[in-house]
C-alpha cells in the first residue's frame, strides 16, 4: 500500500504510475490524481493534451528534446550514451543543419514534409555512422529521416554516402525540392 500525497488516501501500488526516479519506484500521485493534475494544467496552459504539450516543450529546447529521446532510444535497443546533455548540445550547435549522406537541408524538410517518411519528423535524426559502437560524438551525424532508414545496420557509412550522394540527392532534385545543394 502506498499514500498519494495529492489525496491522501491509502491505495494499492496497481493504482500508481512506475516512477525510476522515486525511492519506491512508483509515482507519488496516484493515477487518478495525476490524470486530473495534468488535465488542470493543460487547460491552464491551453493544451489539448499531453500530445501538444509534449510539441511545445520540444520547439522550445529542441536539443534537450533530441537529447531525452535519444537517452530513451538507447535504453530501450541497450546501446551505451557516452556523453552528458551539455557535451551533446556543443556538438549539436557545431553540425551544418544538413543531412551527412545527401545533403538535405533541415529547413527543407520543414518545407516538404510530404515527401518524408513519416510526416511528425520535422527535423533531422541523429545516425551512428559505425552500427557496431555505442553513441559516441566521434560516431554520429546529422541525417534526414529517409537516409538513416534506408542505411539502418545495413549499410556502411562510405556505401551511405554514396547512396545518399548519387540516389537519393537526385531524387530530392526531382521532387524539386529547392535547396542549396
């Protein structure tokens, strides 16, 4: 049993939230009280929902946003980070805003979002260029999401570039996509 701190009342662990953060690993809301905290703040605030929420923090510190999910991703596939928040957001404001293999431009994505392959990623994704290593600096780039699908484990980066250089860079130019190439 545990006590919600919001309401005060006594309730089975089922009905509260994991939290890896807290001592006894669940959060210190019950569901309940979370779900009406949330909502109270996301009228607050005119959000719709968590969703929406989510988007905005996203827009307002990309680099923290790209840096949390990577931490996500990473746990999730069991691949090892080697570098803080403030490392990342150093390397990140460094990379030309373009994809490594084809040279797509970020803002060009924004602009034909229709043409990518999945329309919520308005931005470029990060690729390890050595599928075998962990992340590390030295062994990421910036790419477009149709890149980083099509090299995935399967390609190497020397054969991605050419690819992403002789391929897919041509086929950006048929889809008249203008950009600085």
């Amino acid at each position: 049993m545990k006590k919600c701190i919001k309401c005060k009342k006594e309730k089975k662990e089922v009905d509260f939230n994991k939290n890896p953060h807290n001592k006894d690993r669940l959060h210190s809301y019950c569901k309940e009280c979370l779900r009406d905290t949330q909502k109270e703040f996301f009228k607050k605030h005119n959000f719709k929902n968590q969703g929406e929420y989510v988007r905005y923090k996203a827009e307002k510190d990309i680099i923290k946003y790209i840096f949390d999910t990577l931490i996500i991703s990473s746990k999730r596939r069991n691949i090892k980070v080697n570098f803080c928040l403030s490392e990342f957001r150093k390397w990140y404001n460094k990379q030309e805003k373009q994809c490594y293999y084809c040279n797509l431009q970020e803002k060009d994505i924004k602009k034909n979002i229709k043409l990518m392959p999945r329309k919520n990623v308005k931005r470029l994704t990060l690729d390890r260029l050595d599928c075998k290593k962990e992340y590390e600096l030295t062994n990421l780039v910036l790419s477009c999401l149709r890149c980083n699908q099509i090299k995935s484990n399967f390609f190497t980066e020397r054969e991605m570039k050419e690819i992403g250089q002789f391929y897919v860079k041509k086929k950006w130019k048929n889809y008249h996509i203008k950009n600085d190439y």
